[in-house]
C-alpha cells in the first residue's frame, strides 16, 4: 500500500491549487526555493511573472514535441496501435487511494484500457493524476509519453500545470532531490527559465517547480542507475499528491516495488504486443511505389504457417514496436533489401538473432539509402565509428544525452588541459613574434626566441595553474559550497607558485638566449613577468575554483534597453578590475628595477599613473562584453544548432568587444599600433576562452577529436545529419540516440563488416 500525506508536503506553498485540474485558486505571496537539500524562502516574482513564463514554457513544449513527433514519423503513414491493459495488482496502489475517496469509501477499478489516440482521456480520467506505463524495451512508451504531453497541452487552460517530458535515466536520487535535477533539465532546454529570479534566488525554472507549475514525465526510470531504483521510488511518495507520469521496464518497475513501495494514488498499465492485425494493417501502407507488396508473402507465411520455426520467430519480434519500426527503415524505405530474410532459420535461428539483425541492418540501411538528396556524406563504416563513439561516451558519463558541450568531457582531462595551455602558448608566442614583424627595426630572430620562451612559460603555467588548484582544492561532501575565502586563499597559493616557476623559467630562458645585456636586465624582465604570470594565475585559480564543470552554453541574448543598472555594474566591475591589474603591474614593474644603481627605490617612485587608463579601459570592455545580457524568452526552446550557434556569436562579440578597447588602451598608452595589435589578440583570447562553452568545442571538439579520429572534421554537420536520418532524436538542447536499445547495441556489436555485416 501507498504512503499518505498532506498535498506536496515535501514542497509547501500557501498558492492554493486544485491538484486535479492544476488551476491556481489564489495569489502567490512567497516561494520556497530549491537550495541543496532544504528549503529557503525567499521573495518571489509577481503572479503575471509566473504566468508568463508558466504559458512560455508551454508554448515552448508543445513546439518542442509537435517537431519531434514529426521528426520521428509517428504518424507516417499512421500511427501503430499502441495498447495496454491494467498491471499486475501487486504493482498498483488501492484504487480508493487512485481515485481520491476519504477513509472507508468503497472504490471500483477505473477502465484503463485504451490506445494511442485515447491517452490522454484515459489519463483525465484518473482522479490523482498519477499514471505509470510498464512496458519491455521499444515497447512504445517515450511514443506515448510525447503523445499525453501533446494531448494534455492541446487541452490546457491557462493557469493549468504544463506537462513537461525528461529522461530520468541521469537522476541520482540519493545525491540530488528531484525539484533540483528536474530545475536543472528546465533550464538546459529552456534558457530564458535558467535565469535568477532575484540575485542569489532561485531560477525561474525552480520557482515554477515549487509553485506547483509544472508536470513532471519521467521517461526511463528503468535507466536510473541500477540498485536505486527503490530509492527515486521512495523519494517520489514523498510529494503523494503530486501529478506526474511515469514509464519504465516491467523488470525494473517491479524491483524497486518489492524493495520500496508501489507508487501512491498510481495508476499502472501495461503495454500490449502487436497483433497481427496491426501488423496486416501498418506494413503494406509502408512500402509504395515499385516496392508495394514485398511484405505480403511475408505477412501470408506468418498467419498460414503458425508453427513453423522461421514465421513464429519473427511473429514474435514484431509484436514489438521498435523492431517494427526497423524492419520498415531497412526493407519498406531501403531499394534492394529483401524482408524475406528475416524467415531464413539457418542465418537466424533464433528471435534474439532476428532482432540482432534489425538492429545491425539500421545504421547501414540509412546511410545507404540516401534519402537526403544523392549525396553519400559519410561512408557507413565511417559513420558507425563515429556513432559507436558517441555512444560509449554516453555510457560513461552514465546518461542518455548526448549534450555538445560536454563532448570535450570525452578527452582525458590531462590531455583538455594540455591542449589548452599549447594554445595558451601560441596566442602569447605569436603575439610576440607579430611585434618583432610590426616593429620593421626589430630582429625578428630576437622576438622569435623572445616568443618561443614565453610560450613555454604560459603553457606551463597554464597547465600547472590548473592541476594546482585541484590538487589544493581536493575533494568534498557532495552537497557541501565552495567559500569565498577559501578560493582566494587557493588562488594566493597558485599564483605565488606560478610566480616563482614562471619567473625562474623565463629567466633561465632569457639568459640562456643571450638576449638582454647586461644579464641583471634579463633577470629583472624574467622576475617581473613571471610575478604578471602569478597574478593572472591567482586570479584564473580563483575562478576555476569553485567550478566543478566547463563553461555552459550561453542562455542569454543581446539587449540594451532596460538594463542600465546591470551594464553600470559590469562598467564597475570592469574599471575595479582594470584599476587593479594595472596598478599590480606596475608595482611589480618597480619593484623588479633592478638593473641600474638605484634599484627598487628608483623603480617605486618612478610608478606612473597608468594603471588608471587601464581602468577606464577596463570598464568599458566589461560592460560591453558581459553588460549587454538579458534572459530569453521562457517559452525559448533552444535546439542543438541554435545552442551552439547562440554561444558562438556571444563568444565572438565578447572576444571583438575585449580586443578593441584592450587594443585601443595599449595604443593610448605606448603611442605604438605595433604594440597595441598583439595585446589585443592576447586579450580578446586569454579573456574569455574561461567562461565559453564554444571555445572548448572549437579546440577539442573541433580539433583534437578529429585529429584523433574519433570525430569527424565536421562534428556538427554529422549530428544534424544523423538526426535528419532518425538516427537521433532532439528533446531540446541535447541529442539522444533514437531508441536506448540502439544505443546500447553499438556499444557491444562494435566491428562492421561488408555490407553491414558485423564479424
């Protein structure tokens, strides 16, 4: 029997709604929002704010799911008719609990029979709005979860909760409370629901989540990693008022039942095999043209010859709906394969060797096919490495989505830190090197040296800058912050580290290149660079502390108007910073005079006042740089490409904007464009490959995977392919392989042989 409690006791909030029909009933006057594992009240948004990104995020989901529905022809020629049939009882809760009826109320079970175009009635019928579906693998629950969604959002009210679908295959639920991963998936698919509230408050996506806005789908709870199944179980009776809809494995669903509890007030359906009915009746609609017919001899062995091995076999394969849907992909959309195959019993004695062989045939079947044009872009060997790569990621970061900023995460981090300071060094030796070719008196011999010893020094600090403050920062409880204290302490003991190594580095290179005489110069230069290392060092330590991810994608766009205090803000930010960089500058430039009679005491008061140009540089580029940021729309839902794209543009501005006015401050100050152009390709690069989740794609994605060959040259281009193929699905701003058990199937059938043939 279920657990009981009060309406969302996990999450209270004074809005009063009618859990049935999701309508707010009263004015919003305080939230409660999602901090770790409590609860913080906090101020809240006004009720019209609510409702804006509530309808946003609405409109968003039914964009997102009326693509996809689309994109995976769930209804080309029509849709498979999907049915189910009410679970086992050990797998349901009491129906008086189901249908909502006080103590001692006799209660008769609802009809929950039903097909495809029936869901979501059948769902309105259950009082508690509480429905999971059970069915074996490609059995069609992610076709119907998105169909209720649809159904559900096609007939909401304005003010109604909004049915939103997520795999929950990456949910841990002994680290992470639900409202806090399911915020977390809000706002990677809808970027205008990533932004705060108020400064420090929750994100719009959680304050949606706590004022009860929202209505959880959770598409694969069989994926959740095994042996906690009981423990998301038991987390999800904790809110037993709560609408939500699950879908999972038979075999995964009844363990974490027997281990845990059933899930309160639940409807449990089954889902039911194909009969041959619907396979008489869907087949033939697929294959037109000079193919129509090629499944009639098939489907006639199959209903006369009822007992014979190779029919019954793969009558039973096709009872299911995604082996359907390859053997239409293969033999119904591909000229020259014949399904007749499929009866052979010496090639396939067994239904597990049947569907091996759907499974083999797809990649090749589509990428032989052509279906986009005439154009073979990738050989089907090449292709299925690729996908076998992509898929054996997937399966160590242990989700189902394939995100394209977290591509790099692919690479060792040793190797991503290697390859950052090679290019940290080049940017700083070439800067060098484009001086000497600027300065037509210079000996570009002299700076090639210059920059080849610089560019060592800056690639080892930068990647030792990075090991140094993971080794300092060490390891924590989950669920444990950062201090503030704690990284600048970190970044003091970096940055005087790198000061140390970076200086002594430069000055063994530049006395050993001969290049300053007398030596005292070369040792004073090696000194005060090596300081400026350590200083950026610290500072980058500081940043990179309390981080435990790479940059994420941009989830904001352009705006001037209405955001003056925000860009005075980063006006002074910038100017303190500028104020302070230089003014460190050129103390340690005084500090390290070293080379003539009056030594530090000369250098100290020979300091200039450049450090506030540096200042007044400064703030301008922050405040165009990083000032000119507004949230999204809520009901922005942000595909692949769009999210790439965004990030990319925001990088290039932000890089543009840094460039200019650090170019035009060294100009100002050195009177010299021979100066200012290398400081400007130095700080339009160095200043914001830290926060660009489209710099690393470009460096790792875009460079080392390929250069490896694990990727394509083209990364992007074969994963827009590959879902226009049905490769891949998109549920926003992630790619997912089509169907989990694709996935899985080429990780372990990993060698193709000739004409799609695995050995």
């Amino acid at each position: 029997m279920g657990e009981h409690g009060d309406s969302d006791s996990k999450f209270p909030s004074p809005t009063v709604r009618n859990e049935v029909s999701g309508v707010v009933r009263g004015p919003v006057v305080q939230a409660h929002s999602i901090h770790g594992d409590v609860l913080i009240a906090t101020s809240t948004p006004t009720p019209s704010e609510m409702d804006e990104w509530t309808e946003g995020l609405a409109r968003g989901m039914q964009e997102l799911w009326q693509r996809e529905e689309g994109h995976r022809r769930i209804h080309d020629p029509v849709a498979l008719p999907v049915r189910w049939h009410p679970a086992a009882a050990e797998l349901t809760d009491h129906w008086a609990n189901i249908r909502r009826l006080p103590a001692g109320a006799t209660a008769e079970p609802l009809v929950l029979t039903g097909n495809i175009e029936q869901l979501g009635e059948v769902y309105r019928s259950i009082p508690s709005h509480r429905l999971v579906l059970l069915g074996p693998a490609g059995a069609g629950k992610t076709v119907l979860a998105s169909r209720l969604a649809l159904d559900l959002l096609e007939a909401r009210h304005p003010g109604q909760r909004v049915p939103v679908i997520v795999n929950v295959g990456s949910w841990n639920p002994e680290t992470t409370k639900l409202p806090v991963w399911l915020a977390q998936q809000l706002a990677r698919d809808h970027p205008g629901l990533a932004a705060r509230v108020q400064k420090g408050g929750p994100t719009r996506a959680a304050a949606l989540i706590d004022d009860h806005r929202v209505m959880p789908i959770l598409d694969g709870f069989d994926e959740i990693d095994a042996g906690l199944h009981p423990a998301a179980l038991r987390q999800l009776n904790k809110s037993p008022q709560a609408p939500m809809v699950i879908t999972s494995r038979v075999e995964q669903y009844t363990t974490a039942v027997h281990a845990a509890d059933v899930l309160t007030a639940a409807a449990v359906v089954e889902l039911d095999n194909l009969t041959m009915e619907d396979l008489s009746g869907y087949l033939p609609r697929t294959a037109a043209g000079h193919r129509t017919g090629i499944w009639d001899p098939i489907l006639e062995r199959m209903r006369a010859e009822v007992d014979a091995a190779g029919p019954a076999m793969l009558r039973r394969v096709l009872t299911n709906p995604l082996m359907v849907f390859l053997a239409r992909t293969i033999y119904s959309d591909t000229p020259g394969n014949d399904p007749t195959e499929l009866l052979d019993t010496h090639r396939f004695s067994t239904t597990s060797a049947v569907e091996h062989r759907l499974l083999d045939a797809f990649v090749p079947a589509i990428y032989e096919a052509d279906q986009l044009g005439g154009t073979r872009r990738w050989p089907v060997e090449r292709a299925h490495q690729y996908l076998t790569y992509l898929a054996s990621h997937l399966q160590q970061a242990g989700t189902r989505d394939l995100a394209w900023w977290q591509l790099r995460d692919t690479i060792p981090r040793f190797h991503r830190n290697l390859a950052f300071a090679l290019i940290d060094g080049m940017v700083v030796g070439l800067a060098i090197v484009l001086t000497g070719v600027l300065y037509k008196e210079a000996d570009f011999g002299l700076m090639l040296t210059i920059g080849l010893v610089y560019a060592l020094a800056v690639g080892l600090s930068s990647v030792l800058t990075v090991g140094l403050t993971r080794a300092l920062r060490g390891k924590r409880p989950r669920g444990t912050t950062r201090s503030v204290f704690g990284a600048v302490t970190r970044g003091l003991a970096v940055g005087l580290i790198i000061s140390l190594l970076a200086g002594l580095i430069l000055t063994v290179g530049l006395l050993l290149a001969q290049i300053y005489s007398p030596a005292m110069l070369a040792v004073e230069i090696g000194l005060s660079t090596g300081l400026l290392f350590g200083f950026a060092a610290g500072f980058a330590a500081g940043l990179i502390g309390p981080r435990e991810e790479g940059p994420q994608p941009t989830r904001t766009r352009p705006q001037i108007r209405g955001r003056a205090v925000f860009i005075a803000s980063r006006f002074a930010v910038g100017l303190t910073t500028g104020v302070a960089v230089g003014f460190a500058a050129n103390v340690i430039q005084g500090l390290t005079s070293m080379h003539d009679a009056h030594g530090i005491t000369q250098g100290l008061a020979s300091l200039r006042w450049d450090w506030i140009l540096d200042g007044l540089v400064g703030g301008p580029a922050f405040a165009l740089a990083f000032g000119l940021e507004a949230p999204t729309d809520a009901s922005d839902v942000t595909s692949v490409a769009q999210s790439l794209e965004r990030d990319r543009r925001n990088a290039l501005r932000k890089m543009l904007t840094i460039a200019l006015l650090g170019g035009l401050g060294a100009w100002t100050a050195l009177s010299a464009f021979e100066a200012a152009l290398p400081v400007a390709l130095v700080a339009m690069f160095l200043s914001v490959r830290a926060t660009s989740a489209w710099i690393y794609w470009l460096v790792l994605v875009r460079g080392w995977l390929p250069l490896t060959g694990r990727l394509p040259w083209r990364v992007q281009a074969f994963l827009t392919d590959a879902y226009k193929r049905g490769v891949l699905r998109q549920p926003g701003a992630v790619y997912q392989f089509r169907h989990a058990r694709l996935q899985d199937h080429l990780i372990t059938n990993t060698h193709l042989g000739v004409h799609g043939q695995y050995t």
